[in-house]
C-alpha cells in the first residue's frame, strides 16, 4: 500500500496546476495596462496623461510582483489541500478493500475521483489568475487615478451580468459616488461627502472575486449638485 500511495502522490504533484497560468495572466494584464498604455485608455479626457504612467512604473511592477506571490502562495496552499484530499480518498478506499478484492466498477469510481480532483485544482487556479487579475488591474488603476489627481470615484457593480454572485452591499452601492480624501477640491472646500469617503468601505477587486469597478472623476463640475459646497456652486455657477 505504501508504495502504491507514492506512486499516487508523484501522478498527482505532477498533474496538478502550478501558477505558470497565474503568472502568465497577470504578466499579460500588466503589459496591456503599463506597457501598452492601456490604463490611460480606461480614463477620461481630463484624466492622467502617459508620462504619469512612466513615473508610476516602478510602483505598477511592485504590484505585480505582490499578486504574482500571493496567487503562487494561493496554488500552492490549494494544490497542496488538493494532493493531501486525493491521498486520503485512495486510503480510505485501500483499507476498505474486502478479502476477495474489488470490482471493475470500484476501480472506475476510485479512478474518477482523482482525475475529479485534479480537474477542482485546475478550475481553482484559474479562479485564483482571474480573481488576482482583477486585483492587480484596479490596483494599477487606483494608483494612477490618485497620483493625477482624482478628487472622487464612482462605484460600477457588475451585478446586472448573468451568473455573476454579487454582493449585496456592493449592488447597493452601484453608481455612487466616494471622495477621495485629501483631494485639492476638497481642501479648497469646493467639495463635500454624500456617501463618504472611498477608503471607508472595501476596495473594488479588494474582496474575494470581486470584479466591481472604480471610475475615477477628476473635477468637480463632473460632479451632482449634492457633492458641492455652497462655495464649489458659486465657483461652477451652480447657485
């Protein structure tokens, strides 16, 4: 039986995923967002301009290396868990194997559930490069929308796409409005919180396979009226 199980525990390190996808979706993610300048297709007109790209470089990279660890250390924590539940699933069958051996069927039923396995482990680490992904690009995205001098973001759920699971409190705050803190319209006290400020609630792509989004604004007569103080309406004739 043990060797049986070491020959089992070979067949399935070497037939589970590692994270060479992870690390080719988010090298592929960067390349599109930094390199080929693709961030600065994402933002508005008035928005950041292709020499804030090049200075926030070395940050951009420094965010791809964190999500290329953590995804390696998430393929590596499920893969194991992965290996560990195949090994179990064949000992307990092995033990319970009657004096007179076992049928065709049983083998079938024995082979499938490890070649289950190994398609759950797959499918996972695919999860994990997609879900890091996202984190990564909206990441790079806040990082740029804050270093050009975003006053606000507006929420964007995706809860209308079909089979997406959602999170309640992230469909409620779809089309919203979050300053940023510190901004220079809010220092000039042209601005003013309706639904707060975007760092007291969770980041989009912060929380576990989250794909909302957040749309930065960069002057305050993009704005609703609400957002305004009396001072910003008389500065953008609102009054």
């Amino acid at each position: 039986m043990l060797e049986w199980c070491r020959k089992l525990r070979v067949a399935a390190q070497r037939e589970t995923p590692d994270d060479t996808v992870a690390r080719k979706h988010l090298t592929a993610i960067y390349s599109r967002l930094v390199i080929d300048g693709g961030a600065l297709r994402d933002q508005p007109p008035d928005g950041p301009k292709k020499i804030t790209v090049e200075k926030l470089k070395p940050e951009f990279r420094k965010e791809l290396d964190r999500r290329i660890f953590a995804s390696a250390n998430l393929i590596k924590l499920n893969r194991e868990q992965a290996i560990e539940k195949t090994m179990q699933r064949f000992q307990g069958w092995v033990t319970s194997i009657p004096p007179d051996g076992v049928s065709e069927i049983d083998r079938r039923e024995v082979k499938a559930g490890v070649q289950k396995s190994v398609k759950d482990m797959d499918f996972i680490s695919r999860r994990v490069a997609i879900d890091q992904g996202h984190k990564l690009a909206s990441n790079v995205k806040y990082l740029l929308a804050v270093q050009s001098g975003a006053i606000a973001l507006r929420w964007h759920s995706n809860w209308r796409r079909p089979g997406y699971k959602y999170r309640q409190d992230h469909k409620e705050r779809d089309e919203k409005i979050y300053l940023l803190r510190d901004s220079w319209a809010l220092e000039q006290g042209l601005i003013k919180p309706v639904y707060g400020f975007y760092d007291e609630i969770t980041a989009a792509g912060e929380e576990v396979y989250c794909s909302c989004d957040a749309l930065p604004i960069y002057a305050p007569q993009k704005l609703p009226d609400e957002f305004l103080t009396e001072k910003g309406k008389r500065e953008f004739n609102r009054a």
